[in-house]
C-alpha cells in the first residue's frame, strides 16, 4: 500500500466506525478530549479535515516535562489547523496536585497512578465538556487501549467493567449531565495511528506518560508479543466481549444517579473523584 492509499484507508475506517455506531453528526458539538499524543492529535486532525465542528479540550496534568511537552505540542498543532483549543489546569479545578494526589491515593487505598489518573480525567473532561456545550465527547483511544483494558480486567478478575467496551461508552447514555462519550479510533492500532500522524506532519508527543503502570506496560508487551504471533488477537478479543455486552449489563447496575457532593453523574452516591479527594482528605464529605 503506497502512503496516499494508507491514508485513505486508514480515514474510511474511522469513518465507516463513527457511522456503523452512529458516533458523530456533522451538525453536532464535538469536544475531543486532546491529550497532545498520537491518537487524539490524528483524530482532531481527521475530524476537522471532513467537516466535523471540534474543539479540543486538554487536562493538564502537570506531570513535569512530558505534560510541558504534550501541551507545547498541542497549542503548536491547534494554531496550525486552526482548531479551538480549551486548556484545564487540574489542579486548579481539584484543589490538589496531580502528583500529590497520586501519591496520597497509592499510600492511602494502594491505587495505581493510572486508576487515578483515570479517574479525574474522565471525571474532568465531562464536566468542561458540558461547559463547553459539547454533545458529544471523543477520545482517542484505540485497539491496542482496549484490548489491554480488556484484558487488565479479566486478568484483575474485574470481568464486569468490560461492560464499557464500545467505540459508544456506556450502558445508558441518555442521562442529564452526562456527554456521552465515543471513540472513533476503535479498530485502528497504535501503529497504524502513528503512521498517519507521520503521513500527515503532525506534531506529537511521542514519549510515554512517565506515571503509566508496570501491569499496563507488562500487558500491553504480552499482547503486542501474541499479536505478533497470531495477527488479529487483539481485534477478536475486543470483538469477543463486545458481543458480550448486553449479558455483562445483566449484572451490572447501570442506573447513574447524582453524585452528593459535584453533583456529576455518577453509578453510586458519591462519585469516584469524590471518594479519591475524601480518603485522601481533600474534600470533606458533610
Ligand atoms: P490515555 O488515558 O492516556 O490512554 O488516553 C486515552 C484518551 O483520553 C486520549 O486519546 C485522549 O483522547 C484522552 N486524554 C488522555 N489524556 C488527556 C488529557 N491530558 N487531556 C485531555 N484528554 C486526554
Ligand atoms: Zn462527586
């Protein structure tokens, strides 16, 4: 396949999962959640290159030279494409450091910088979505994410949160307050992403996030090895569970209620960025 062939391909794919899931409309708000990688870079860049209205949306985490790097990149990108970009200080809209909080949430309750780091950012990119107007919210994540979160949970014996795979996340997405969220990368791999973004001149960050777990990193090597071995795996193992789906939302409370203290949708009471702030005494539960 020569370059100009790629891209095509590579672009109808995208396209042929956001409209097989009915992901996006053109008339629609899009936010989409801009980390300064390669993923979410090649998605603002595809998006806006067919006519879609997006807007980038990044949390900065403040995790030293990488966030510094990412976000540099990004601001540089955005200008070039000519793409709004929204810029959150989680800090600021926490109250707390991200690495303080990583550190306080692994001493106190034994999480890994990732399920923090999860967490927030799922819980932040919502709220300032909203305030953005955005209807939908899009991420970047690909096969390779999901094959790996599908299989950390199988593996951690968490079977039931696989209940989100999907390029559309969720079990009930009707719900005030929450943006739902889609991923139109689904079925394209690192690699080919990667490709693209050369293909294209786009500008990333191609360093790894200096905070991602050893179990994440251990998984992601193990699967990269299969597939290597068994071209596909990766695929089927995400195709697999998404057609168990609707028997895992047999088991699982979908209902979202409010959460007591933001007030963001939430599966329990309290959220989970609320229960991380409260044990690590950020918040006060009252
Ligand atoms: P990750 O959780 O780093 O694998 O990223 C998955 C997706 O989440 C990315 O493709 C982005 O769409 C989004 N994302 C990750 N980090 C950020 C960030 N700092 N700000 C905004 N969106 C992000
Ligand atoms: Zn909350």
């Amino acid at each position: 396949m020569n370059p100009r062939e790629f891209v095509e391909s590579f672009e109808r794919k995208v396209l042929r999962t956001i409209g097989e899931y009915q992901l996006l409309e053109k008339k629609e708000k899009v936010v989409v959640g801009a980390s300064g990688g390669k993923d979410s870079t090649a998605l603002l860049y595809l998006l806006k290159r067919h006519g879609y209205d997006v807007k980038a949306l990044h949390i900065d985490l403040r995790l030293g030279e990488w966030s510094r790097k990412c976000l540099a990149n990004l601001e540089q990108f955005c200008k070039e494409n000519g793409i709004e970009l929204h810029v959150v200080d989680a800090e600021e809209k926490l109250g707390i450091g991200v690495p303080r909080l990583m550190e306080l949430a692994r001493s106190k309750l034994g999480l890994s910088c990732c399920s923090v780091c999860g967490v927030i950012k799922r819980w932040l990119l919502n709220r300032e979505a909203k305030q953005l107007g955005a209807e939908k919210l899009a991420t970047g994540h690909n096969l390779d994410d999901e094959a790996e979160t599908v299989m950390m949970n199988l593996l951690l014996g968490n079977v039931k949160a696989n209940v989100m795979v999907g390029p559309k996340v969720g079990i009930e997405s009707e719900v005030k307050g929450f943006v739902q969220r889609v991923k139109p990368l689904y079925f394209c791999s690192g690699k080919e992403t990667e490709l693209y973004c050369e293909l294209m001149g786009l500008k990333i960050n191609r360093e790894q996030c200096p905070r991602i777990s050893s179990f994440r990193l251990d998984v992601r090597r193990w699967l990269n090895i299969l597939e290597r071995e068994n071209p596909g795996i990766k695929l089927k193992l995400v195709k697999q569970i998404m057609k168990w789906k609707q028997e895992l939302a047999k088991h699982v409370k979908s209902k979202l209620v409010y959460c007591k203290l933001c007030g963001e949708p939430s599966s329990s009471e309290i959220c989970k960025t609320c229960k991380l702030l409260l044990a690590c005494g950020e918040i006060d539960g009252k």
